[in-house]
C-alpha cells in the first residue's frame, strides 16, 4: 500500500484513536468471554475464582464457600463500562472528523482531541472517586498490580495466567501507545511514525516484551514452587522467551538496514526484505520458532487437544466426575470408551465445529501475530490498513482462545477430582484390612496408629490439603503391617 493511500487513513484514523478501539474491543472481548461461557453451561466465574463482584481477575486467597453469585453479575456491568467508555472515545473521534473532514493540512491542529481523549480516559482509570463502575477499575488495577509485582514465593492463581496471557496479545497496542504519546507532543504529527535513536529507541521493544516478561516471571515462580513437580512450567517459560529475540532482532533491523543503504544506496531502506543479511535471517528463524512452538503450545498444554501430542489422552471421564460442584457443571455429553474425533479429547463442552474453525484461526493468526511483533516493519507503514487489521485479529484470537482455555480448566479439574474419588474409594476399601494389619500384631504397634487412631487417621486422609500424601501413608501403614506380622 502506498504512502497515498495510507495518508488519509492515518488522517482519518489516526493512531491514538486506534489504540482506544482495541483497548475497547478488549473490554467487550472480556464480557461476551463471561457471558458466552455462562450460556455455553461452563461456570466461568466461579474457574476463575472471581469474588466479590470482581469483573477482572480480582482474587488473591483461595476461594470462598460463600454463596455462588450469578454470573450476569460479573459480565452485566462490563457491558455497561464499554458502552460508557465507546460513546465517550467515539464523541471524540466524531468532533475530530468534523474539524479535520479528512484534510492533511489541518490534522494536527486539531491533534489536542484524541490527547484530552486519551488523558480523559487514564485519569477515569485512576480516580478514586466512586463513579464509572469503580469496583471494575479497581479490580483492572488490582489485578495488573498483582501480576505485575507477584511475590516470589505466592502462588499463581489461574484468573492471573489469563489477565496475563489476554495482555500478551495487547503487547503491540502497548508500542502503539508509546508512538500516540510522541505523536502527540509539540512537533509531533498524527502523519507520521516518530523515529529515536541512542537509546530511545529501545524504548518502544522494552514496552512490547513487557506482557511476555510478566508472563514468563509467572512460570518460573510456578516451576521454582516447592509443590511443583512437573516441568511443563518450565517449557512454558521457554515459550514466552522465545517472544523476545522477535521483538529485539526486529528492533536491531535498523542496524541491517543501515550497512545496505551504505552499500546499494537509499533504495535499499526501502525494501522489507533483506535476506541476505545474517541478521535479518536469524530474525526469520526467532519467528519461525516462535509461531510454531507458540501453535503446539496452544492446542496441547492450554487446550488438552491430542491433535500434535506423541500420545493421546486416556481418560474419558465421567459426567459425574465433572458435575460435583457449580463451578464445575455443564450439560453436555461425555464418550465414554468410544472413539472420540481424531486429535480433539474425550470431553468436549463445545460444538464439534467450533475445534475446527479454532485450530485453523489459531495457526494463521499465530504465524502473523510473530511478526505482528516486529516494529521495524510498522514503523515502514505504520497507517497500513493490513497492520491495524492484524491488531484486530489478535484480540479477537484471543477471545476465543480464552474459552477452550476455561474449557480445558474445568475438564482438567473434573479429571482431578475424579481421581481423587477413585483414590478414596480404593482406601474406603482397603482402609479396615490395612488397620487390622498394624494394630492386631501385639506389642509391634505402628507409631502413626498410635499417635493419630483409626478415626483421625480417616479424616486425615480425606482432607483434601493432604490427599497427595494418602497413598504414602497407607503404603507405610501395609509396610509396617507386613513387615511385623512376618
């Protein structure tokens, strides 16, 4: 697209005022994701453990047994926020057409109107006052706050690896914000993309990997937990990782061009392709990379599909397992023992059609999205209507990957809980040979009979904080059985 074409967007749309669609589009995202999972069966509420009316993952301290709120509570009032917020950004966008009707020559005149816009919305965001729906605010700014900050030592709750992942996706909007800001100073211009150079102009990659470096932080608390046992913390870290030679490597491009303006001269700046320099081959490899093993990590680990495992999934659960609790409980039918659809899982709370048409969008959008996060190719056409476009995408890849990732949570639980059950029924079972065995063998009595009893010992085993260490103990207690009755 050339510079003709992209002028009158840029003048009729110009950056600010993109970045406060997204930001809204994200808000809507949020509330049809609460709502649409409520009329898809799924308690999206009460897997996200969101409490006291909190709009936004709110909740630090496991959750409570208070009675369940309905879920209109949580998404109604969200839907409110976003028509609040749209009807102010788009009286704002409005005037500013009225004054600028498209012309070039006036458009930064009138630039003041999409900044009071912006510094309108960021002071409603901080006021302390209570109007605006202040309880969704603040959930907003509790819930950044604590991702942002988390302790090294506190437990990762899952209503916080969604707020993080949903950021992820805003990790350019966050860029965009950055330029709005520049553009919008004395001697910047809504035309054009500001270029910095020393040291400002690492600034703009810094704010993009941000979402990813919160993210990544989230993992290895996750994976230097003292209860964690499993490396697949780690091999998400390595995912978000992978996310920043992208984004630096596109930065240092500015270097690659360079070196082949200074040998094939000033046309050589404007070419997007550079394939015979190292550097500009690394960044498509760190790309590459990134898309695909972004693409693997999406349909194995956040959504349970067998399509790209080495094995496939060997539980079909029950419906009972799944329906224990009402943040558990939907409607749909289970395969049990029968062949389910290739590369889905045995449990599926959703239309079949809906996996299909998921997977395929999430492979093109993943493979854009990678280079989405390339800043040298926006600041070359940052009025392109293709790259706004991908932006909108993004959000709206994210909104539906955020429903097959509840989705897989509430099976995944269900998977849990019924092997828990299964656990406790095989020791209901065995619990009175296993006691018999210990305690009817003279004076070789078993210490741990001895200082619980057979009644404590039961409700110790069926807490649930101590159900990992239920089958240790009853090993120790048919050891010591065995061993003393030999």
């Amino acid at each position: 697209m050339d510079a003709q074409v992209e002028k009158p967007l840029a003048a009729m749309f110009p950056l600010p005022f993109r970045v406060l669609f997204l930001v809204g589009l994200g808000i809507l995202g949020w509330a049809t994701n609460l709502h649409g999972l409520e009329r898809l069966g799924v308690d999206g509420p009460s897997v996200l453990e969101l409490q006291d009316r909190s709009c936004l993952p709110l909740q630090s301290s496991p959750p409570s047994r208070k009675k369940q709120l309905p879920t209109r509570v949580f998404y109604a009032p969200l839907y409110r926020l976003f028509v609040i917020y749209s009807l102010w950004c788009f009286g704002a966008w409005l005037l500013y057409r009225v004054q600028t009707c498209s012309n070039v020559a006036v458009v930064d005149v009138f630039a003041y109107i999409p900044g009071v816009c912006i510094l309108s919305v960021l002071t409603v965001l901080l006021c302390t006052t209570d109007i605006v729906h202040k309880r969704e605010r603040d959930s907003f700014l509790l819930a950044a706050g604590r991702c942002c900050f988390p302790a090294s030592d506190s437990q990762i709750y899952f209503s916080d690896v969604i707020f993080a992942d949903i950021l992820t996706s805003y990790a350019k909007v966050l860029g965009d914000l950055w330029l709005s800001f520049w553009m919008l100073l004395p001697g910047g211009s809504l035309l054009s993309v500001p270029t910095h150079e020393g040291w400002v102009q690492w600034v703009l990659p810094c704010l993009m990997s941000l979402p990813y470096a919160i993210r990544l932080r989230q993992c290895l608390i996750e994976y230097w937990s003292l209860s964690n046992t499993s490396r697949r913390p780690l091999l998400n870290a390595i995912k978000y990782a992978s996310s920043f030679p992208v984004i630096f490597l596109s930065a240092a491009q500015r270097l690659v061009e360079s070196e082949l303006v200074k040998i094939g001269g000033e046309p050589a700046s404007h070419k997007a392709w550079h394939g015979e320099h190292p550097l500009f081959r690394l960044w498509l490899v760190a790309v590459v990379i990134n898309s695909l093993y972004s693409f693997w990590w999406d349909l194995t680990n956040d959504w349970g599909l067998d399509v790209l495992k080495f094995r496939r999934t060997e539980f079909p659960l029950h419906q009972d397992g799944l329906q224990s609790s009402r943040a558990l409980s939907f409607h749909r039918t289970t395969r049990h023992g029968s062949a389910y659809p290739y590369g889905l899982r045995p449990v599926l709370l959703y239309p079949l059609p809906v996996y299909s048409l998921v997977v395929f969008l999430n492979l093109v959008l993943r493979m854009t999205w990678s280079v989405k996060l390339s800043s040298h190719l926006h600041l070359q056409s940052e009025g392109s209507v293709a790259i706004f476009c991908l932006e909108v995408a993004e959000v709206l890849r994210r909104w539906m990957w955020v429903f097959l990732r509840i989705e897989w949570e509430v099976v995944r639980r269900g998977k849990d809980r019924e092997r828990a059950a299964d656990g406790l029924e095989l020791f209901d079972a065995h619990k009175d040979l296993l006691l018999n065995d210990a305690i009817n063998i003279g004076h070789h009595r078993d210490p741990i009979i001895d200082n619980y009893g057979g009644d404590t010992l039961d409700k110790l085993y069926r807490a649930p904080s101590r159900f990992n260490s239920m089958l240790w103990r009853t090993e120790v207690l048919h050891d010591a059985g065995c061993h003393n009755l030999h």
